[in-house]
C-alpha cells in the first residue's frame, strides 16, 4: 500500500512532468519510521505565489506528505517532522482538535512549521480521508500567531 499523499503528490508530478522518489524512511507499507523526517526525492516546483505567506511549493510537498501520514497513524499527540533534503527546510506537521464530517468525509485540523534560511513560519490546514486510510490536504494557508 502508497502513502495517498505520495499517491495524490505523484498523480499531481505526474502531470507536470516532474518526478520523485521515495526515501528510506517511508517504506512501501506506508510506515515511516517513528519520529524520523519524512524524506522523498527532490521535487523541482516553482515557488509558492508572492503575498500567500506559504513556503514554496517544493517545501509543501513534503509537509502535505507529512500531513497524510501523520493523520493515517491516528494518534493524538503526536508531531511528525519532515525535511526536504533539496532546499535543506525542515517542520513538524501535528494534528490539532478532534476529528469532524465534511460533507461525509472524516477531516482533521493541522498546524504545521516550516523552517528555512534561520526563519520559521507557520501553516494551518485541514486534511480529509478520502478513502479507507488514505488522506489527502484540503486546505492550507498561512498561520500567523496573534
């Protein structure tokens, strides 16, 4: 069984014309190992639209990855860290609040960070399971503390 962000991510590459590759630490059950990056190949995007106040687009793709997995384990309190190898950011995804329905679908709210050249950023999104185990990033914008 993929990993359905690596599923949804490699649909989406595919598209483009890019490519990915997984690492070791996600093996081809879907199990990363505990509190290990989650690391897949370089993924050559353009940078995130000026003013979004998001990370570029190579970086969120492997927080999205993060993201699925981390809602696939189901487990409350935990974070799990992510790292792109190619541009050297790093963040930890956690699951926030209880689980609800959307329009049927199981969802969850996540805070995730992102951390480049010294500066940390945060995001805030959902995730939705769109089949039995599988999750898939629905909405993620910019988090600012207040």
């Amino acid at each position: 069984m993929l990993l359905s962000g690596t599923v949804v991510l490699a649909g989406g590459l595919l598209a483009c014309g890019c490519s990915t590759s997984t690492s070791a630490n996600i093996n081809m059950s879907g199990a990363a190992g505990k509190d290990e990056p989650v690391k897949t190949g370089a993924i050559l995007n353009p940078p995130s639209p000026e003013g979004s106040g998001l990370p570029p687009a190579s970086d969120l793709a492997y927080a999205k990855v993060a993201a699925a997995e981390v809602m696939r384990r189901d487990s409350k309190d935990v974070s799990l860290p992510w790292e792109n190898p190619a541009s050297g950011a790093r963040g930890t995804v956690t699951p926030i609040a209880t689980a609800y329905r959307v329009e049927g679908e199981l969802c969850r709210d996540f805070i995730a960070s992102h951390v480049a050249d010294g500066t940390e950023s945060w995001m805030q999104g959902e995730a939705c399971r769109i089949s039995r185990g599988e999750w898939e990033v629905r909405r993620l914008k910019a988090w600012r503390r207040s």
